[in-house]
C-alpha cells in the first residue's frame, strides 16, 4: 500500500505501508497494488466479516505505483517558535470498585464545567496531551487543522503521587505518514503528544473530544471558545 493522505489532504509525499492503524475519526487516502493478484477476487475483512469485495481484472491497463510523483504537494512545517501559548492538557479516566473505567475526563473536568481554553483568532498554539490512562486516545479538535511536532514517554506514577512531569525516554518525531495535515491525533497511553495549531476561520464556541464514542459519553469532551 502507498499511502499519499491522511485527515485533511496529500502528504508532502508518499509512504509506502505494510501495516497501519487507524483510529477513529482519523482518515489516510491509499493506493493499492493488486498486480500479483491479477484475475482473482479478494475481500477486505473485518474481524469474520467481509466488508468489502475487489475484483481484479487479468490485466491492468492503469498507471504502476512505481510511476508516483515523488513529492505530491508543498507541505511546510509550522515552526514551534510561531506558537504564543502552549496549553497543557491531561487525559484522565475513573474507576468504580471493580476496576471498571466509568468516567473520562479532560483536564479533570466535565463538559458542563466553565470553559477555559480561549485562543485568539489568527494566532498559533501548541497543546500537549498528557495521556494518564491506560488507552490510546484519539483527540479530534473541531474548526482546525494542526500538525504533529511530538510524542514522549513520561513517568505516570511521578506525575500522580508528586505531581511532576518527568520524561522517561527520547523525543519521538511523527511517523512519515503523520507529517501532514491532521484532525484526529492518537495520544498514546503514558506519553505527552504535543501539536501545534493555527486558530484560522471564525470565532466562536467550538469543542474538542476522543473520538471514542464510549468515551466522549462520559465526558471525555470539553468546549473551547476562539476570541476574536
């Protein structure tokens, strides 16, 4: 598979995949090779079921994978020293006495809580998610597109008895196919992902949430108003 998209449009250019996943609400625009399975009728699964049936002609009279341009679109990076805030926002999950996982919380707050993210309209933030549960968490922001700039492993236990953040391991930079425009990003557990975003369009309320549905049920979901 050549992947040449992600959320919001073309990769600087393509990447080749053998494996990926994808999380809810996120998006990859991918190209196929069906060369050696020329003839044959094939199906793309979903656990036991067939979701979806390609039939592949004897022969091809479209254009190779190997003939891609090598680079798609100009996709500059957005330079952390244009960013005037960063915001830092923590994931966190409740339980009940049986362990069970019954609340998820941004910022330790309810959606019906008071707002307090208010970005100004045509500046750039950086926000990074502190991921204190046990679950990758796909946080999609409405109104905007940002970029990738991060991910980084921290001390959980640090952070909740002391309540410092303390790194355990390197800097990880995006993964090639996450090096363009986004939407939806996955917060891995026990890691700090950071994203830079310009707030471009109309001010206004708006929100932010994981994009599992269980989650952002319970309040996993929290409002964000752009000031002009």
């Amino acid at each position: 598979m050549i992947q040449i998209g992600s959320d919001q449009g073309l990769l600087a250019t393509p990447v080749e995949q053998k494996f990926f996943a994808l999380a809810p609400a996120e998006r990859a625009d991918l190209l196929i090779d069906f060369t050696h399975l020329a003839g044959q009728t094939i199906h793309l699964r979903t656990g036991a079921f067939d979701i979806l049936q390609f039939r592949v002609a004897n022969q091809s009279s479209s254009t190779p994978l190997h003939s891609i341009p090598k680079t798609l679109r100009t996709l500059p990076r957005t330079p952390e020293s244009s960013a005037t805030l960063t915001r830092t926002i923590t994931l966190n999950e409740y339980q009940d006495r049986l362990q069970n996982p019954m609340v998820m919380l941004i910022n330790n707050k309810h959606w019906h809580d008071p707002t307090t993210e208010f970005p100004k309209l045509n500046t750039t933030e950086i926000w990074e998610f502190v991921n204190q549960t046990e679950d990758t968490h796909p946080m999609h922001i409405h109104l905007v597109r940002f970029q990738i700039l991060d991910r980084r492993t921290f001390d959980q236990f640090e952070l909740m008895t002391s309540k410092k953040l303390r790194f355990r391991g390197p800097v990880e930079p995006p993964a090639p196919n996450e090096m363009g425009w986004k939407d939806t990003i996955q917060c891995p557990a026990g890691q700090v992902t950071r994203v830079i975003i310009r707030f471009e369009g109309y001010p206004g309320k708006y929100l932010y949430h994981c994009h599992i549905l269980e989650h952002e049920a319970n309040d996993m979901m929290r409002p964000f108003e752009v000031i002009a």
